[in-house]
C-alpha cells in the first residue's frame, strides 16, 4: 500500500490547478490545516508568566491574529496548555490531571524558566524541576517572564511543527498511534516527595557534561607549588 | 525601643515570668526581650492591653533553628608525663543544645512606636511546643501555620494548626538547618558547589 507522502499533488501541478480554479488539496495538509489554526488555549496561569501571557491576547500583540484567542475554561475544549509559570509540587498533580482530561490532539507550550526546569526556584523544597518530567513539551520559552513576541514565536513555531507531522508513519501524532500514552500518571503527595517524583517512562535526564571553572592541575599533590 | 521600662512594666503586671533582653549590637539597636513559654501568652495580653504600650498589631511572626553548639575552653593544667611534671593545655568542650525559636514584631498604632520584638523560645529542637499567641493577636494565625509548617513549631492553643505551604502528608520541615532535601539532582546543567557535588554523584552512579 501506497504511504500518503508518497501520494501528495505534485506541487507545480497544484498552483497550475489553482490558476484554473480548481483546489486541490490532501487529507493531511487539510488536517494539519484544521489543527494549527485553531489552537484553543486553556485559560490557566500559574505565576508571573500568565501575566505576560495575557497581555499576549490582549488588543497590543492580539494572538487572535494566528487563530488562537479562545482561551477555554474547560480542559475538555482546549487544544493547546500554556503551563505559564513556576509549577510547585502542591500544584503538579493538578497541572497533570488537566492535561489528562484535554482531548486529542494536545500541545503543550512551557512558558519561562521555571515551567522548563524550575528557574530561580530550581533548588527549593517545593518547586517541580521542570513540568517535563510528568508531561510532554512540545516547545519550550526560554525567559523570565519571556515576552509577550516570544509566546508568539512559540505559537508559530508550534504551528510549523503541526503542519510538518505526516499523518502515518513513525513520526505521526501521538493520538493516531495506538502504542503511545493518552494518559499521563498524576504525582501522588508523598512523605518527603511526590510520588513518583519523574514519570520515568518519558523523562530521561540529559546526559550533559558538567563544566566548572577549575582547571586541571590547579591542585597539585604533594603540596607542591 | 527601649525595652527596658518594658520588662520592668512585665515583672510588675506577670510575676513570675522569666524575661532576659537580648542585646542587638548593630546601629538599629533593636533589642529584644525573651520570654519563657510558660507566661507568654499573659506578657503578650499586657503588652497589647497595657496604658502607655498598646501593642495592639503583630506585623510579624517568624521562626529560627538554632543547632546545637559545641564551645571549646582551653585551660593549662600541671600534669606528670613520665616523670616530669609539665604544663598541658586542656581542651574542655561544652555543647549548648539546639533550640526552636519564634520572633514576634510588634507595633502599636495607638500610639504609634515599635517595633518591639518578643522571643520565645524551645527547650531544645525535639520539644518543639510553643503557647500560640493567636489568641491574643489574630494576624499571627496565618505566620504561625507556616512555622509549624516549615520549622515543626507545634503551637498551644492554636485554632488552626494545619500545613500552609505544604501538602498534609508531607513529614518533613524543610526550613529546619538539617532537612534533607529528596535526591532529584538528575538534571544540572550549570550545577556549582553543594548542587555540583550531588550531581556528580548521580552521574558517577548513571555511567555505564
């Protein structure tokens, strides 16, 4: 069987079309279409961040613009969760349990230092290192807070994501792959930590390479100079 | 303030109550007065209700973890080492125990002085009761749930004695100096001293 991107309209064929009045189109860029610009945000701000988050909806830089002004009360008419702010570990089970109960397809954008790693708050008792590690990011903002222009360079850079997804293959959507996870595992308050403190399934941590200032041979031994 | 016609004002109206100033040697000279917990709850009454003091609003409340601490005296002593009597340093350590303390700041806008600041202190850091002095002032209700919450003060008398910032279940205090905070230092990108050292370990265990 023939894969869909093996299928698509000849592009030079497709603008001869269009001159002759005649659109045409596949399902996928339709879909992909339909997706993308009608991002729908849930209505929902953590901490500073939902400050500048705001003022991207409002009249100034008019997010209306690129199809996403309804912001949704409800997780179950949302597409898109903006996590705008420092997400604490009191607050993580119920960021968790909003994502679960958003339908298919859903992104999340997180929004500031301390949605992506937990920012100046990283080394507190109770501040989530970063909402990755129960959720999947789809874009990250670096910021703090990141400007109203940078949420809506996230939003287009989301938009450009949704658009390049093929509908089959390996790389599809996570809601047309049955394999893949629809809910996520919602952090229990535990004795010292949530529990568990990572979703281990989908968070794996970075291997980096620790740099510090030191360099090698400042401390000789033997106490030589 | 001058806290002292305060204590003596205290002695006169409680007796009994064991007050000591603790001297503040900066330039603001905010000395303050430490109470024992037994007779708190009565000096705090007349501090608020008292002619002259009016201590009528509690701007503050907040706790400090004093550890334990070790001071060390050296004496010289004559002692006989093999044969010959010699002149030995001796070193003698003393260990104070640790205790819990709360920091009341209080203000009168009666007649407008202050702040007075009120100690009270725990006997060490496992007896971690207190008099709650919400009955006598309502804004330390708040400020005293989250010392109990962070520090583990348990405070007498208290209307409302839960977790503020915490969730209920959580068991530890984590303003305490010797709370252990949960291993999670997978992910340190620009990591430097303590931070450094806790993600070495994790990456000496995670190399394969």
């Amino acid at each position: 069987m023939q894969r869909i991107e093996d299928r698509v309209i000849d592009e030079q064929l497709k603008s001869e079309l269009s001159r002759q009045g005649i659109f045409a189109t596949s399902l996928q860029e339709l879909y992909n279409w339909g997706r993308r610009s009608s991002l729908w945000p849930l209505n929902f701000g953590l901490a500073c961040c939902a400050i500048e988050m705001i003022a991207t909806t409002m009249a100034r830089y008019d997010l209306a613009r690129f199809g996403a002004e309804v912001f949704r009360p409800s997780p179950r008419q949302a597409d898109l969760m903006i996590v705008a702010g420092t997400v604490t570990k009191k607050m993580a089970p119920q960021v968790v349990r909003l994502y679960n109960q958003m339908p298919e397809p859903k992104y999340v954008i997180s929004m500031g230092a301390c949605a992506i790693s937990g920012g100046p708050f990283k080394q507190g008792y109770n501040v989530l290192k970063g909402i990755d590690r129960y959720i999947p990011v789809d874009i990250y903002i670096p910021g703090c807070p990141p400007r109203p222009e940078a949420l809506i360079d996230a939003f287009l850079a989301l938009q450009k994501k949704i658009d390049a997804q093929h509908l089959t293959g390996a790389a599809r959507p996570r809601h047309l792959n049955a394999d893949q996870p629809s809910e996520f595992v919602v952090p229990q308050f535990g004795k010292h930590d949530l529990e568990p403190p990572k979703n281990s399934e989908l968070w794996k941590a970075p291997l980096v390479q620790i740099t510090t200032g030191e360099t090698t041979g400042a401390a000789m031994p033997g106490g030589q100079p | 303030m001058i806290v002292e016609p305060i204590v003596e004002s205290i002695q006169v109206a409680v007796p009994g109550a064991t007050l000591e100033i603790m001297p503040n040697p900066s330039p603001s000279a905010q000395h303050s007065i430490v109470v024992d917990a037994a007779h708190a709850v009565a000096v705090a009454a007349h501090l608020r209700d008292a002619t002259g003091l009016q201590f009528d609003y509690c701007t503050n409340v907040t706790g400090v973890d004093w550890l334990p601490k070790e001071t060390s005296t050296t004496t010289k002593v004559k002692k006989m080492v093999d044969g010959v009597e010699q002149e030995v340093a001796e070193v003698t350590k003393t260990t104070t125990p640790g205790f819990l303390e709360v920091v009341y700041h209080l203000y009168s806008i009666v007649l407008r002085h202050g702040p007075l600041v009120l100690r009270m202190r725990t006997l060490d850091r496992e007896h971690t009761h207190l008099p709650s002095l919400t009955p006598v002032w309502r804004s330390a209700e708040f400020q005293e749930r989250e010392i109990f919450d962070l520090y583990g003060v348990r405070f007498d008398g208290h209307p409302d004695l839960r977790r503020l910032l915490m969730w209920d279940e959580f068991t530890d205090h984590p303003m305490r100096r010797d709370y252990v905070d949960p291993d999670d230092y997978e992910y340190e990108p620009t990591a430097h001293g303590e931070v450094l050292e806790r993600a070495r370990e994790h990456q000496e265990g995670a190399t394969p």
